[in-house]
C-alpha cells in the first residue's frame, strides 16, 4: 500500500472525497464559531486545533481536486488567480474589520466573520455542478517522456 513517506499519494474514492469535503468545511465553520463561546483557554486551543486541522483537509481536497480538473496548461494561470485572489482580498478584509471593530462590538464581528462562510456555502454544496466536479474523474494526461 502506497504510504505519504514514500511519496505517493492515498487514493480517496470521488464520493467519500465530496462527502469528506463538505463534513470538514461545515466542521470547521462550527468549530471556529465554537471557539468564540469558551473562555477556557485549553479548551479553545483545541477547539481551534481541531477547526483547523479540518480546514487543512479542506483546503488539501479543494487544491487537488482543483488540480485534476483544470487542464495541465491552464493550471498556472488559474492557480495565480487564486492566489491572487485570496491574498488581496486578505487586506481588504482586515482593513474593513477594523473599520467594523469601531461600530460593532468584537465578539459578534468575529461570529460574523465565521459563521458567513457557513451560509455563503451551504448553497453550493447543495449544487449538482459542485458535486460534479468534486466526483469527477478526469482522463489522465499522458506522461511526457524525458531522456
């Protein structure tokens, strides 16, 4: 059996890895909505722990799933606009939480912030095209030959 120390990967069938997708997102939205009801430090430091370490596991399943699907010469332009994406949009929601700190009280802005993406996602895992593209397996790609 192919073990992650030997650099190979783990096969996960296309079903368990949309069911595994959305369990550890909805996971980990409740566990960092979670966090904000305990004032025991121990308790929220594994309540955090666990939220993520399911938001790896969504994150992990997202990338390689966006990797199989997206065609091998498109992959660098997407992947940039990811990335881009996701680290300027890092400022702007810094920037506005702090505008958002000065008129709504800490605790709830935090609440707000996690418990969002829990609605915002919850139509989409319900969508058959987002099943789809988690469930699909894509032709492999023939090996280019290197001599």
């Amino acid at each position: 059996m192919p073990s992650p120390a030997d650099g190979e990967s783990i096969p996960i069938r296309a079903g368990l890895r949309y069911r595994l997708f959305v369990f550890s997102a909805l996971l980990s939205f409740l566990l960092f909505a979670l966090f904000l009801l305990f004032l025991n430090v121990p308790f929220m430091a594994i309540v955090v722990f666990l939220g993520g370490l399911f938001n790896a596991v969504v994150n992990v399943l997202l990338q390689t799933v966006m990797q199989l699907n997206v065609p091998a010469d498109m992959r660098g332009k997407v992947f940039s606009l990811l990335g881009a994406l996701s680290q300027g949009l890092a400022p702007i929601a810094m920037a506005l939480g702090g505008v958002l700190a000065g008129f709504i009280p800490l605790l709830l802005l935090f609440f707000i912030a996690f418990v969002l993406p829990f609605f915002t996602l919850l139509p989409l895992f319900a969508q058959r095209d987002f099943k789809n593209f988690f469930t699909t397996e894509p032709a492999r790609e023939p090996q280019s030959e290197t001599g």
